[in-house]
C-alpha cells in the first residue's frame, strides 16, 4: 500500500543544507520513491511557524519509506544538515489511513 513521507523543514546554513538535498533525490529514488512536491509557497493554519519548507514523498509501500530512511545512504546524506544546517521532522504516512 502507497505510504508517504510528509516532512517539513527548517534551513540554517543553505550551503550545507545542499550537501544533503544534492544527495537525498537519488536515494528516494533508489527506494521507489518520487518526490510529489518541495518548496513552494504554504500557509501554516495551525502550529509553529517555525519551518519553511515541506516536502512530499510518495513511496510504493510503508517498508519502503522506512527502508529508504533507515538506508546508510539517506543516513549518510542526512548528516549534511544533522549538524545544525537544518531541522527537520519527518514522519511517514500509510494511504490506507485516507480511507478510514
């Protein structure tokens, strides 16, 4: 079942940021993911306005998004912004929550 990764983010230091998002596509790829939609403009009806940028990611399965993240190339990647470039929250979706 289509499970998505919903993450929204905040950029610190957009030079090192870049290390990890020049990285991140190809492994998402990798994992059967495809990016449905980064950046842009939002609207934050509810909650901190602390982030700036959100990102969706559908993957083929819920194993296949947690194995993309749990991958030692998504960890290598995300250690480009773990070091302060950038915060991020990131939690992962089963489409078959919609229909309940």
């Amino acid at each position: 079942m289509t499970a998505y990764w919903i993450a929204r983010s905040k950029i610190n230091d957009p030079v090192a940021y870049k290390r990890y998002t020049d990285k991140v596509p190809e492994v998402i790829a990798a994992h059967g993911g495809t990016v449905l939609g980064r950046g842009g403009e939002f609207k934050i009806l509810e909650g901190p306005e602390k982030f700036e940028r959100f990102v969706l990611i559908q993957f083929p399965s819920l194993e296949a998004a947690e194995g993309c993240w749990k991958s030692d190339e998504y960890q290598q990647a995300a250690s480009n912004r773990k070091d302060g470039a950038g915060e991020v929250e990131l939690v992962i979706l089963s489409a078959g929550e919609f229909t309940k």
